[in-house]
C-alpha cells in the first residue's frame, strides 16, 4: 500500500467533495459496517501489484500498477418539499470523484457501474481506477 500518494488522493477528493457537491458527503477511506449517514463515499487502494521490471531493477526504479476503488452510497433525500433521487446524487458525486480522479491525478478508469446493494433504499456507483507508479518516487507516471 502507498500510504502517501492514498492519502494525498483521499485529502484531495475529500476537500473537492465537500467544496463542490450540493449534497454534503461524508469521505472516508474505509466504512463502517452498519455505516447510516448518505451520501457516503469510500476510497480505498484495492491493489499493488509490483511489475516485472521492479522485480528486475534491484531498487532503482520500483514500480508498481496500483487501484483505487470508490464506492458511492445515496439514499433519497429531501430538500425542502422536494425529494432528490438517490441515483442522481450519486451521478453527481459519479462525476465530481472522476474530475479529481481523471483529471487531477490522472488515473484510468476501468469502471464505473451501478453495484447492487443489500440495502435497497441505498443506492451504490462502484468506480475503479488504475495507474503506474514510481513507489520509491511517490510518483504516478
């Protein structure tokens, strides 16, 4: 796990979102189990895998293809005498986490889709993204 450059991208999407959703989401980088306050978003590293050359390189240059996944959780909300669907919470908070995680950090996205959930009043976005770094830099290449 690469604890700086994650907590640099959880400190970055946390700030964004909040800044910029109309919905006050909560970040977090791992949720707890009966976790009840929506809109929710979880970031965690899911991967780190070394490459072939870092294997080969005896510690010049480590690298690795590192992945990220965000989860995000929304349920209906009322604003006012409206009610928001939880599905369009989540497109909003879907595109705000790809312009930090695209544009900002660079990373690729290798998917973005709807996750069923046990909680049916609780909607749920699974995204993944992956790219390369320098580890012993704290670099994405």
């Amino acid at each position: 796990m690469n604890v700086t450059l994650t907590n640099k991208i959880y400190d970055t999407l946390k700030l964004y979102l909040q800044a910029r959703s109309s919905y006050s989401p909560r970040v977090v980088k791992l949720a707890k189990q009966q976790e009840n306050k929506f809109p929710l978003v979880v970031i965690t590293e899911s991967n780190n895998i070394p490459t072939e050359q870092t294997l080969k390189a005896q510690k010049r240059d480590i690298t690795s293809n590192i992945y990220y996944e965000v989860n995000i959780y929304a349920e209906d909300k009322a604003v006012g005498n409206k009610t928001i669907s939880k599905a369009q919470i989540c497109e909003e908070l879907k595109a705000l986490t790809d312009k930090v995680m695209s544009n900002y950090f660079q990373l690729d996205r290798t998917l973005c889709e709807p996750t069923p959930n046990l909680d049916t009043n609780v909607y749920r976005i699974t995204m993944r993204y992956t790219a390369k770094i320098f580890e012993n830099r704290n670099r994405l290449i």
